[in-house]
C-alpha cells in the first residue's frame, strides 16, 4: 500500500505550520532587540543631560504667557498650559471641519453646474488651492492678508455689530445672565417639540400622500417653545455687542488674527479637497437616478437635494473621513503663525523643561485619540447610513 | 461604480482628451456663439443672476490681481533673492554643478515626454502654449539680469525640445534604458551636489525641496510595498506590527513626527552616532510616506480578482513568485492615479522642513522679505514661492493624466 | 532541494545567527543592567573638547538677528560681538591667531526657542547667542555658563509719541520673542506694578519687526542691547521710538556649554576672563606682539603664557593646565584682541555706552579670574 498521507507528517524543517511560528517569533524576536535597544540609548541619552523619563515634570510650574484659549496663568502647571493647546486644537479643528464641509459642498455642486462660468470658477479654485502646499498658504494669509488689514484704530465695521482689524475680529455675541437655567430647560423642551412635530408631520404625510412640509413645521415649533421660555424666564440673554478699545477689542466674541488665518488656510485648503470628493460621489450616483427623478417631475434643485446627494453622501463618507483628519493634522501647522494650539504649546513646554521624548509622546497620544474619535464618529455615520441604502 | 478605488475620488477628474485636429462629422451642428452663450450662461433666470453676479466677482478680483502684479506690487525682493529662491546658499562658483543637473535632467525628462506623452497639437493647445510662453519669457526679462544666465536657460530650453523630438522619433524601444537612467538619475544628481568643495548642508531653496521629494519617494516606495505585503501577511505578529505602525503614523502629524526626528532619533541611537539633520528629517519624512503608500498599495491589491491568486496557485507559483510576477504588477497598476497624487502631496509637503529651519523655498521666501530693505513686502516674496510650487504639482498633476491615458490605465 | 525549500532555509538559518547574536549581546546587557540600569554600550570617554579637536572645527550656535551681537550682512556673512567670543575660542582650541570660518569655526544661526534643544542634541559645540545665565537653565536645562561677556537688562521699546511712560501701556499688546527669558521677566514685573499687557509671542525679531510696523502690537521688549542695536533700522520705519529707561530685569548674558564636560567648560570660561584680563592689564590686539616679545610685568607674562627673566634665569612660561596650550590667550588676542577692542569693533559704532560693561576700576562691574 502506498505511504498514508492522511497521517504522515512533513519533517520540522518542511512544516508549514511550525516554520510559520519560528518565523514570528524571530520577527517579534529582532522587534524587541531593537525595541531595547533603542529604550535603554534613550536612557542613557536623557541621563547625559540630567533629565529623566517620567511625567512628573507636567506638575512643575509652566511660567510662560498663551496669549489666547481658556482661563490659564503662568503660575498654573505645564499639564494646565498642555490642556490649552489641546482646546484651542479642537477649537480650530471642528470649526474649519463645518466650515469646509459647507465649502466643499457648495463648490462641489458648482462644479457641477450648467453654467460655463461658474463651473470654470469652481475649477480654477481647486486647481489653484489644491497644488499649492497648505503651509504656504497659511503664511500667505497671515502676512500678506491679516497683518495687512486696518490697525485697531480703524478696524473695518459691519453695521457696528462685527469688527475687523489686524488685532483680531470681534463679533456681536450673547450674553447669559440670570434665569438662563431656565431657558436652558425649555430649550429642551422645545427640541422635545420639534422632533414631536417633526413626527406627527411625518405621519400626516405618509397617511394622507398630500406634502407635508415637515422641517418648516418643527423649526416652527422650537422657535415659538424657545420664545415663550425665553418671556417666561426673564429675558436672561443680552447683547454683547464690542467696543473698539484703545488696544483691542472690548466684548463681544473676539478672534485672534493667528485663529482667522489659521481657520481661513485650512478651510480653503480642505474645502478644494472636499469639493472633488462631492463632485466625484455626485458623478458615482447612477445617471438613471437623476433620469427617474426628472420624469417623476422633480426640478433640478429637488432632484439634488431629495435624490442626488442623499445617494452621494453616502459614497463620500470615508474619503471625507481622511479629509477631515488631514485637516486635524494640518492644523499642526499653527506653529509657523504662532497660535497656540498644541504643538506650538508643547515646543514652548519642551524649550522649558526640555522633555522632548515625554512631550512628543503626549502630543502623538493626543493627535491619535482625536483621529480616532473623528474616524469613530465618521464610521458610525458611515455604518447608519449604507445601512439604510443597501441594495 | 465598481473597480473605482475612494482614493481616486479625491484625486483624479476623469482624463480629458483634446480632440484630435481631424474630426468626424458631428452629429448636430455646432453652437453658434449666441446659442452657446445663452445655454450655458443664461439658461435660466437664476443663472443669467448667478452668471451676472460671479462675473462681477471675477471682473473685480482680476482686475486688483492684475494691477497688483503689473502695477502696485515692487517685485525687487524676489528679483534681488531669486539665486537663493532656487538654490539657497549654494556657493556662486559651484553653481555649474547645478548647471549640469539642469541640463542632464532637461535632457531626460524631454526623451521621457518624447517616449511616454503622445502628441496632441490642437489649435487650442497650440494658443496655450505660445500664450505661456510670452508669459514665461516676459516675466524672465523683468526677473533675470544676467546673460550668462540667460544662455544656459537658452540651452536647457534646447536639450528639452531635441530630447522631445529625440524620444518621439526613438519611441518605445528607449523605455528601458530610459528606466536605468531615471533609476540612476538620483544618486548622481546627489553625489554631483555633495562631492568635492560643497557639502549637503549648502542646498537650499527649491532645488533643496526637489531633492527631498525625490528621495523620500524613492526610499518610501519599496518600503510602503513591503509594509502593505505585511500587512495581508497570514503571520499575525507581522501583520499586526504593519497594522499598528501605519495607522500610528497616519495619526499624527507629519510636523510632530519631523520634531521627533529632530530631538529625540539621535537620543534612540547608540551614543556617539549622529547623522545630518537632512538625513534625519528625509528618514522621518520616508517613514511618514511609506505608510500613505502602504495603504494605496494595498487597495491596489485587494482589486486583484482572487481569481488571479488561484490561477497561480493552479500553474503551481510559489506565495514570492505570485505576488512578484502576477499580483504586484497588476495592483500597481491600478494604482498609478492614488500613487502620483500622493507623491505631488510629498512634494507640497517637503514645504513643512521651513519649519524646521531648513533654508528650503519657503524659508527663503521668508526670510528674504524681512531683510530690511525688503520688509513690508511679505506678499511679493511668497507669491513666487507659492507660484513655483504650484507650478510643479500643476504641471505633475497634468502629466500624470496624460501618462493614465496613454498607460491605458483602467481600461480592461 | 528545490528553490522553495532553499528560501526557506536560508531564512530559518538567518533567523538562528540573529538569535545567536542578540543573545551573545544580551550577556554583556545582562551585566551592564545589574549596575543600576547603566547603559548597553559603554560612555563615551572623549570629552567634547577632543571630539572639537579630532573634527577640526568648532561649532558655535548665533544669533543672526541682533545687530552688533549676531547679525547677517547683506552678503550673508554673520558677524557681531558674540561672532568674535566665538572665533576666541577656535583660537584658542586650534592654536591659530587668524581662525577662519569654514575651516576653524562654523557659524550656526539657531532661534531662541530652539537653542538649547539644539546644544543638548550637539548641534553645536557651544551657545553664544545673547543668552541670559538664569538659575532654572543651569540646573532643569543642563547648560553651564561662563564668566558672563555682556551684563544687560530686559528694558521696552515703544513709539515716543503715543507712550510716555510705562504706565500708559497697561493693556497693551506687547511683541515679546518665544522661548526667551522675556517673556516670563514682563509678565511678573507688570504684575507687580499692577499693570496688565497681552503678550504677542513671535519666533524672533524680524517676524516682530513685521508684526511691530504693522501696529500688531503696541511696544516690545527684550534686551536692551538688542533694542538698542534695532532702533536705528526700524526707526526708518516707524519713526519716532524710545526705550524707556525701566529695567524690567537683569539679563547676564554669558556663552554656555553643557553640563558635565568640564575640561571644554574651563576652556570656555578661562578664554572669556582672559579677554577681561587683558583690557585690565593693558594688553590689546595692537601690542599683544610686543607684550609677547617682552612682557611689560609678571602679570601679562602669566596672562599670556611667556616666561619671565628673573635675573639670569628663564623660567617656564604660567601653565594652568587647561586642556589647550599654555599660550592660548596669545592666539586669543591676535585673534580678536580684548575686550575693548571686541566692545568698541561692534557694540561702539552702534551707540552702546560701556556702561556697567565697564571694567571694575572703571565704574562698571567686569571683573575678571586672575591668571595665576
């Protein structure tokens, strides 16, 4: 009888299996020499200059003036000065994500529209933005573009209610004073009576086939809930409108000029990027959807917004994702204007207590939880939405 | 769409192609200027306004563009800086070697556009050329003083057109010795600049952010295939290395991980042994690439049908064999568009080593308009910056288009 | 065999000689760890002194920014005082009276925030750069600082017609330079007079200067000297500026090594007394050939390490045993001569008084080590 395969077994040296296992283990071998390596250089390397590797010295006083963000003092501890930075980051990041969101979406459409001359205007921006590096163009707008605007002597005015010079912008804002507890819960109470009515419209539209305006009827809703709770709790919102001081600006919400740039290179920027990616998944949604919509009778700003983008934004989904990363990653670049987000506050850290490895390893955790979180958040839209449209 | 990868969603517009000068007969005849104008201007009520309105925008914009160019702007700073624009404090009388680089790399890049590029003379590619070109020769007459200069500009112009003319009469026999000359193009190039009486640290200015850039993609792309190929590797340990490695280093910044490079890599070393600051911040700048390639490699892979795989598997390759002969070549491929954009985003990005001091184009840029002859006049020294780098993305983005079509890229 | 196999193999044997390898290494690691966590390879027994020597040149970190300390020409040339501090120290290292850059000594411009990352990570040898010696950056910082070469003070700099005093900055924006002592000296000294200003931290004085003419902010501050040298510049832009007279705080500036390295820290400090010394003893760039021919006293002959005749005997030249020659401060003053000389080539034309710079017997405090 021929030799029994089905029990015999292929020596050491030939066995899949086993070969398999020594090559990782030989792999996850060198990684932990070099690993070692590299720790116990280190060591020594932060011995030599009388430092050392712990995190102790994030309680040690900070000393040093940020000249924008939340309440901090010099006399507060390097971890309070680090908590800064991280807030104006997120600061800067969620603002330019809305802002070049609505950007994106905008120029995309645009560039998709019948008209020659917009459409060429929506191309020769991408074209433009899109080949020039983000760093360049943040410079660009914070020299050549900020710096330049009116001293605060003769900061430009909008109707008195908005400010702008070379010390920053100042925005007429609310104030809240007392009884704003109140208004707060019936400003949940009207978000409860939107969406009731959001529903109950919802339900009068699929029952009786007439259109039923639903958001015109939530929005309405909310407004009146908010307007009598606002009657009722004592008018707790005044105007805080700014005044042009002799150095700066007095109330109001006010910006820095460092955050404008900052907010404008980045939104820019990543607003060229978003704009290809709708105008690309505006292009992937299959031509019978808008022919099926234009023999339904829809106008073309309903076949856009009922059928077209629903369909394309669900395409959109991941690459925005890494946009919106790069943007995070990209607003890093504060360092070159001095804004203090969080690396410019770690390289002040790291020229005071000289840590360099301790603070780049906070910084990159920091960076690294922030793009998961957005990633998170993005998966989980991507997930609620190719749900609801698979096929 | 099938087949179409979400990297080419941000990168690529669908190719366009000029129409060839000889032309079928079409099927309905062409828009006469008044029917153009009112279908695609003024088609309706809302878009005669939106035309209306932009149109101002543009009027209004162009025209404070223009009289801020020709008129208002004093372009002495980049006039006066623009040795040091292009190649930083390079020393005056070893500029020839530049020279020779110029030219050697004139030369290649015209016989490489002669091979690969094929001819599209329209009439509107001909209007856009001689257009640029007075452009081009009109801004150099107001910017270059020198006629020693304008002789070698002369002759690179020259080599360029005889390598164009050369490459398309040679055609596609010339593919790999051109190949060999681009795979030695950068060694020689850097031992050229470096050997003898000047040394790495004298680069600057863009000829420093070239050489970065074709470094860094040189030494990233090898490593990024390997990185994707241990990622799908069925040993868990490797897989999950390359896994955690990428996604760390697509997580951060690519500024914090230059700081890195900058004060903490030498401290992870033995003691004693330092490399140049160049050589460190290129190391950091390739691990950074390598993980963006390692990516774009492995979504080329994944649209290899497995049927591929199993076809191997059946002619009896080996795992080295498949993917070498078989996989890669098919995933690279695909590839290409995601590729290039990520290497003009390399280019862009070597504008980041300004924050590090490098004396590369945007610190020159900087620096030369706060001199103080210059200061105030930070807008005319960052617009040439700006407009060199955008030149070179524009112009890449450009080529690579037409290098899918002829590629034939995505048709199967 | 077949191919297949043979990868295999060499890869598995390859995997057994780096096994074998990182375990032969681990034997000594096992011995250096049980000595409190020493470190794999052994220290480095040269000192940075004999790594300048072996290499050749020394590199010495600058300031390009400040006229009269460390500024670029047009032409792209550094010079100022600290420049010349730093050709006395390849002076004396290499043993030249003429050190020339390129060969003897590099000149590394390095930002103030930067520069003590930059000494740590080797960059350069040694920092003059109009830096302030302060407690916290001899002991968290790790830098050892010499005899300081110019005693200054933190002052602000503003346009005389809208200022009069410091008072009327309360509020006020203030340009201050990231990573300088500055910084920190305002916000306490303002804190004191219960006055409040908005700090406006830019990299160094040239972005300050664009920020400054374009009324970013109101006045800056920083070293008087710097102001000094500056105000004759920006006053083409924006006319009309005074410093005023307060002394926000002490500014010592002195060149600085790191810490631990002894030998090349002695060097440093003895080369910076001995210029003092040599203003106080008479001995300058002019007559320092002739001193050395014939010493006019025992005290430059020390100085300058020639021997002196006693009666009938020669006896040896003063040694004091630092890591370079005996003579080094003959090289050092043919270099760059004394103190004056350095004082008055750059800081004099600029409108720098002596001062407090002044020597000791002068009214001013420079005092310096004697050489015996």
């Amino acid at each position: 009888m021929a030799t029994d395969f089905t029990t015999a077994r292929p020596p050491l040296w030939r066995n899949v299996r086993f070969l398999r296992i020594l090559g990782q283990a030989v792999f996850v071998l060198l990684l932990a020499i070099v690993a070692r390596e590299a720790f116990l250089n280190l060591e020594y390397g932060v011995r030599e200059q009388n430092l050392d590797l712990s995190f102790d010295f994030l309680q040690q006083r900070a000393g040093f003036a940020i000249k924008e963000g939340i309440a901090y003092n010099p006399n507060e501890s390097f971890y309070s000065a680090f908590r800064v930075g991280v807030v104006n980051t997120i600061r800067v990041a969620l603002v330019g994500i809305v802002l070049a969101t609505i950007l994106g979406l905008v120029m995309g459409v645009a560039r998709l529209s019948t008209n020659w001359l917009v459409r060429r205007i929506a191309q020769v921006y991408v074209e433009i933005v899109r080949n020039t590096p983000v760093l360049v163009q943040i410079i660009f707008w914070y020299v050549a573009v900020i710096l330049a605007l009116p001293v605060i002597g003769g900061a430009l005015s909008l109707w008195s209610l908005v400010f702008v010079s070379n010390r920053g912008t100042a925005v007429a804002w609310f104030r809240l004073e007392d009884g704003a507890g109140a208004w707060g819960l019936f400003l949940l109470a009207a978000l409860a009576a939107g969406a009731l009515v959001l529903r109950w419209r919802t339900r009068v539209d699929e029952r009786t086939g007439r259109p039923a305006p639903r958001v015109p009827w939530a929005v309405g809703a909310f407004l009146v809930v908010v307007a009598v709770g606002f009657w009722v709790s004592g008018t707790p919102v005044s105007a805080d409108v700014p005044e042009v001081g002799r150095f700066g600006y007095e109330g109001g919400l006010q910006v820095s000029p460092e955050y404008t740039a900052l907010l404008l290179g980045l939104v820019i920027y990543t607003g060229s990027f978003i704009t290809e990616i709708v105008r690309g998944s505006i292009q992937a949604v299959p031509k019978g959807q808008k022919e099926a919509a234009e023999a339904l009778g829809l106008s073309p700003r309903q076949q856009l917004r009922l059928v077209v983008l629903p369909q394309a934004l669900r395409v959109a989904i991941p690459p925005l994702n890494s946009q919106y990363l790069n943007l995070l990653k990209n607003s890093s670049l504060a360092l070159a204007i001095g804004y203090p987000e969080i690396v410019s506050v770690s390289n002040t850290i790291i020229n005071q207590a000289a840590r360099a490895t301790q603070m780049l390893l906070l910084v990159m955790g920091t960076y690294l939880l922030m793009s998961l979180s957005i990633s998170a958040v993005m998966n989980a839209l991507n997930r609620a939405v190719t749900r609801k449209g698979q096929r | 769409m099938s087949g179409r990868l979400p990297g080419d969603l941000e990168r690529t517009p669908l190719p366009v192609v000029d129409e060839p000068v000889v032309q079928v007969a079409p099927t309905r005849p062409p828009l006469t200027s008044g029917e153009w104008v009112r279908r695609n201007l003024f088609s309706s009520g809302f878009n005669g306004v939106l035309t209306v309105a932009s149109g101002a925008l543009v009027l209004f914009f162009g025209f404070q563009l223009v009289r801020f160019v020709f008129v208002s702007a004093d372009w002495s700073v980049f006039q006066a800086n623009l040795r040091v624009y292009m190649v930083g404090r390079f020393p005056e009388d070893q500029l020839w070697r530049v020279w020779a680089v110029v030219f050697f790399l004139a030369t290649l890049v015209g016989l490489s556009h002669g091979v690969l590029v094929p001819r599209h003379l329209t009439r509107r590619g001909l209007v856009l050329r001689a257009v640029l070109a007075v452009l081009t020769v009109g801004a150099l007459v107001y910017l270059v003083r020198s006629p020693l200069v304008w002789l070698l500009m002369a002759v690179t112009v020259a080599l360029f057109a005889v390598g164009v003319v050369a490459g398309r009469r040679l055609g596609r026999r010339l593919l790999r010795s051109l190949l060999v000359a681009w795979l030695l193009a950068f060694p020689v190039v850097v031992l050229l600049l470096s050997v003898g009486d000047v040394s790495a640290d004298q680069w600057g200015g863009l000829m420093l952010n070239v050489i970065v850039a074709v470094a860094v993609i040189a030494l990233s792309f090898p490593l990024g295939i390997l990185l994707a190929l241990g990622r799908r590797s069925s040993l868990p340990a490797v897989s999950w290395f390359c896994v955690g490695f990428i996604e760390l280093i697509r997580g951060v910044p690519l500024l914090t991980l230059l700081i890195f490079g900058r004060f903490v890599l030498i401290l992870l070393m033995p003691p004693g042994l330092t490399f140049a600051q160049l050589v460190r911040a290129i190391f950091m700048f390739t691990l950074f690439s390598s993980a963006y390639v390692a990516e774009i490699v492995r979504g080329g892979l994944q649209g290899v049908p497995e049927g591929q795989y199993e076809a191997a598997k059946a002619l009896g390759l080996s795992t080295t064999r498949t993917m070498a002969l078989v996989a890669m070549p098919q995933a690279l491929r695909s590839t290409i568009p995601p590729m290039i954009g990520h290497f003009i985003s390399v280019f862009k990005d070597t504008s980041l080593l300004a924050a590090l001091s490098f004396s590369e184009l945007l610190f020159t840029a900087r620096r030369s308009s706060q001199a103080f002859e210059f200061v105030g006049h930070q807008a005319e020294a960052l617009l040439p910056a700006a407009f060199l780098f955008w030149v070179i993305a524009f112009s890449m983005s450009r080529w690579s288009q037409r290098v899918e079509v002829r590629l034939g890229v995505g048709e199967r | 065999m077949s191919t297949h196999c043979l990868g295999r193999v060499v890869a598995l044997l390859l995997g057994l000689a780096l096994v074998t390898a990182a375990c032969t290494r681990g034997d000594g690691d096992e011995n250096g760890e049980q000595a409190e966590g020493q470190p794999a390879q052994p220290a480095p027994t040269e000192s940075l002194l004999q790594t300048i020597v072996e290499r050749g040149t020394l590199r010495c970190g600058v300031n390009n920014t400040v006229p009269g300390f460390g500024f670029e020409t047009a032409e792209g040339q550094i010079e100022g005082f600290d420049i010349d501090f730093c050709k006395a120290f390849a002076a004396a290292v290499f043993g030249t009276d003429s050190p020339e850059e390129g060969t003897h000594y590099e000149l590394i411009p390095v930002d103030a925030d930067a520069r003590f990352n930059a000494l740590r990570a080797g960059e350069f040898d040694v920092l003059v750069r109009n830096t302030t010696w302060t407690s916290s950056r001899d002991g968290a910082e790790g830098v050892s600082f010499a005899h300081p070469n110019f005693y200054d003070g933190q002052a602000i700099l503003a346009p005389a017609n809208d200022f009069a005093s410091l008072e009327d900055l309360d509020g006020a924006n203030i340009c201050v330079t990231t990573g300088t002592t500055t910084e920190l000296n305002l916000a306490d000294y303002f804190a004191a007079q219960d006055l409040t200003f908005e700090p406006v931290v830019l990299e160094d004085y040239e972005v300050i200067f664009e920020a400054f003419r374009q009324n970013r902010c109101d006045a800056v501050t920083g070293d008087r000297s710097a102001l000094q040298g500056l105000l004759p510049l920006w006053e083409e832009d924006v006319p009309n500026l005074t410093i005023f007279e307060d002394v926000i705080s002490k500014e010592p500036l002195a060149p600085g090594v790191l810490d631990g390295d002894d030998e090349w820290f002695d060097v440093v400090n003895m080369v910076v007394n001995g210029i003092i010394l040599a203003e106080e003893l008479g001995v300058s760039g002019q007559n320092v050939d002739q001193e050395i021919q014939s010493p006019s006293d025992p005290f430059v002959g020390a100085l300058l390490g020639v021997p002196v005749a006693e009666g009938e005997e020669v006896g040896l030249g003063f040694d004091p045993g630092l890591a370079v020659e005996p003579i080094f401060m003959q090289n050092v003053l043919g270099a760059v001569g004394n103190y004056a000389d350095i004082f008055e080539r750059h800081l004099t034309p600029l409108g720098h008084e002596r001062g407090i710079n002044a020597l000791w017997t002068d009214g001013g405090i420079q005092y310096a080590i004697p050489f015996r």
